[in-house]
C-alpha cells in the first residue's frame, strides 16, 4: 500500500523512527505525457504534465504539509499558523485536523478563489480575512510565531521545503532519468526551491546524471523577480502567485543561475489561454496558477527559445542527430475545482432549451 511521501522517501528526509508520521497519503501523483503540447512543439520534444491537483487538498503544499505538521507534532506544538493566498491554509488546514492540532490562518481579504476557502474552514481552521495582501498578512505571521508558541507552516519552515522536493523525485523515478527543461509557476518561490534541491540530491545520490533546466513563471502583474525589486500591490487572476515580495527570493534566483534556467513573466491572457488549452486539449483541469507553466512552455517556443538550446549540451537536443527527445516537464501545481468560478467566466454558459427531442437534436446537429 501507498503511505505518503514520508514513508517513500524517508531517506532523504529529516525524519527519525520517533517523528509520528502525520500522512494522508499524499505524492504518487500522475505524470501525463501531453499529446497536443507535445505535437505543437514539434519534433523531438516531449511534454508531460506532473499534475499535483491529484494531492489529497488538490496541490502540491500536501507534499511540504505532511513534513511540516509531522515534525510539529514530534515538536509538541499544539498549534500551526500560515498566511496563504488559499492552497497553504486548505492543506495545513487538513493535515493539523489529522494531527489534532490548532491550525490559524490570515488569507487577503476577497483574494482567495472559493473551494480553497471552504477546505479551510470545512477542516476547522481559525481563518481571518485580512484587509491587506498576502506579503502583509505573511509579515504579521512571522511576527507572531516568532513571539507565541505557534509553529508557523509557510514556506520559510525548512520541512515544508524538505517534502515538497520529493515532486523531483517522483518526476526522475517516473522518466528513469532527469527531464532536460521544468517549467512552473514561481509565487513565494518555495517550490522552485524544493524542486531544484530535489534535483541536486538525486544527482548526489546517483540516481541521475544530469539535472534540468529550471524555467519559472510569474504573472505579469506580480513579477517581482523578474522585475528586480518587489511589486507594492500584485495583481492577476492567478491568485496563487498573486505575490509581490517572495520569502524564497535568493534561493529562486540560485536555482535559475545554477541550472542556467531562466524566471519569465506571462500576462493573464496568456495563462487563461494555457488554463482553457489545457482542459479543452489534454483533459486536464488545473487552477490558473498552475497553467502560467503551459503558457511560459508556449510563450518560449513563440520565441523559439528551445531551438536556440540547440547545440548547448541539454538532454536530448537536437533530434536531427538521432538522439532522443528532450523532455519538458510542466508542473501543474493546483487542481480545476479550487475556482470554479473562474472556470464558469472562462467559457459560455450552457444554452438552456426545452425538454424537447427536436429542439435538442436541432441544438446538437442531429
Ligand atoms: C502555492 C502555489 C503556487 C506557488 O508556489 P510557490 O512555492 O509559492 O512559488 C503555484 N500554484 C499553486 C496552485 C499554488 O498553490
């Protein structure tokens, strides 16, 4: 039977025999080779989709939460606070209910998308709407664990970090090798940070022998790092990057240099475009944020980025020499369902007709 990621990869992991595994069999999530992104970009290229809506809360914070309330429980904490633009507070909500812990949440008043909200109140959570942004309410957080004896659960504890990395390892264990290119989304920048550390340890240990290129996507209207300094009020549609001040900054920009990767920007048009492609081509329904890693994919091949790889010493590049393709990775860090509403807005309501056989066939073009 599948037990989580701790039971997986407890070797790579800061855990003991003592740490209470707190687990709600989160990881093992599919990694979906991509028919149409993979015919768009051409010959000898391959995409796939790692697709963390599958996570028990339906994103990829599972991954650090079971690390995180694991060792507060080992701690003898017996409460857990975060801010969170929504994915944070719905798996710290769920996993301290599984550990029996206090969780307390700050999430930006209006700004968190619907389904998030009700897992962080269904699993019992304390959550107050802050009249600020979520650099505001993460600010008031540090304030207060540094001051109570409250275990804060946002990216900058260590152990979140520590479990969100075992994505990498999922990925290499999946494709038996390293992929060449990873594209993802980049909000605190937390998990641009496990992925790369991810990477770096299964290289270390021998399993792989050569690491990807790490190509980060912020949204266009919160692109602090892309822009060099932070944005004072981030907007886009992409509430889960909606960030303006990263916690992860440094790491994010060590990840990119040493990779010789790249952090873009894309604009809300083009990550609705990316989040409509990939429902209505790949069958796969992820959150807005999630798809700014489709759109990045499709804003480099606009550039002809990948060509330009060509002949410097990634993967599989160029397949005119026989080798084989290079394979890009897109993490999908959110499912569909966390925002329906968005979804709704995105596409043209269903017609409504009556319960008629001719009116209905006429309507369906038989
Ligand atoms: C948290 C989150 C992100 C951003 O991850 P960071 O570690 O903050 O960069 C992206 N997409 C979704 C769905 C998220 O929940």
């Amino acid at each position: 039977m599948y037990e989580g990621i701790i039971h997986k990869y407890r070797k790579y992991l800061p855990v003991t025999e003592k740490t209470p595994v707190i687990s709600l069999n989160e990881g093992n999530t599919p990694l979906i080779r991509a028919g149409y992104l993979s015919s768009l970009m051409g010959r000898g290229f391959e995409v796939y989709l790692k697709f963390e809506g599958s996570n028990p809360t339906g994103s990829f914070k599972d991954r650090g939460m079971t690390m995180a309330i694991s060792k507060a429980r080992e701690e003898g904490s017996a409460a857990v606070m975060c801010a969170s633009t929504g994915n944070t507070s719905a798996s710290a909500a769920a996993y301290a209910a599984c550990a029996g812990i206090k969780c307390i949440v700050l999430i930006p008043s209006g700004a968190i998308a619907l389904g998030k909200l009700s897992q962080a109140l269904i699993h019992g959570a304390v959550v107050l709407a802050v009249d600020g942004n979520f650099d505001a309410a993460l600010e008031l957080v540090r304030e207060i664990t540094a001051r109570y004896p409250i275990t804060l659960v946002n990216s900058l504890n260590p152990y979140r970090i520590e479990g969100q990395k075992s994505a990498a390892f999922e990925i290499c264990d999946s494709l038996g090798a390293s992929p060449d290119f990873q594209v993802m989304p980049v909000g605190n920048a937390g998990n641009i940070t496990a992925y790369w550390k991810g990477y770096k340890e299964y290289r270390q240990a021998g399993i792989i022998k050569t690491l990807p290129r790490m190509l980060g996507f912020q949204a266009a209207g919160s692109a602090p790092i892309v822009l060099g300094r932070p944005v004072k009020n981030p907007k886009t549609i992409a509430t889960a990057i909606r960030i303006g001040n990263p916690a992860s900054w440094k790491q994010a920009e060590a990840a990119r240099e040493e990779s010789g990767g790249l952090i873009d920007m894309v604009s809300d048009r083009e990550i609705l475009d990316a989040y409509k492609l990939l429902a209505a081509k790949e069958g796969v329904f992820a959150e807005p944020a999630s798809a700014a890693s489709v759109a990045g994919l499709l804003k480099l091949k606009k550039s002809r980025y990948f060509s330009r790889q060509a002949g410097s010493n990634v993967g599989g590049i160029p397949s005119k020499t026989g080798k084989k393709p290079a394979r890009i990775v897109c993490i999908l860090t959110g499912h569909g369902l966390k925002d329906p509403d968005r979804a709704i807005k995105s596409v043209r309501e269903p017609k409504i007709v009556k319960p008629d056989l001719k009116v209905i066939l006429k309507e369906i073009g038989y």
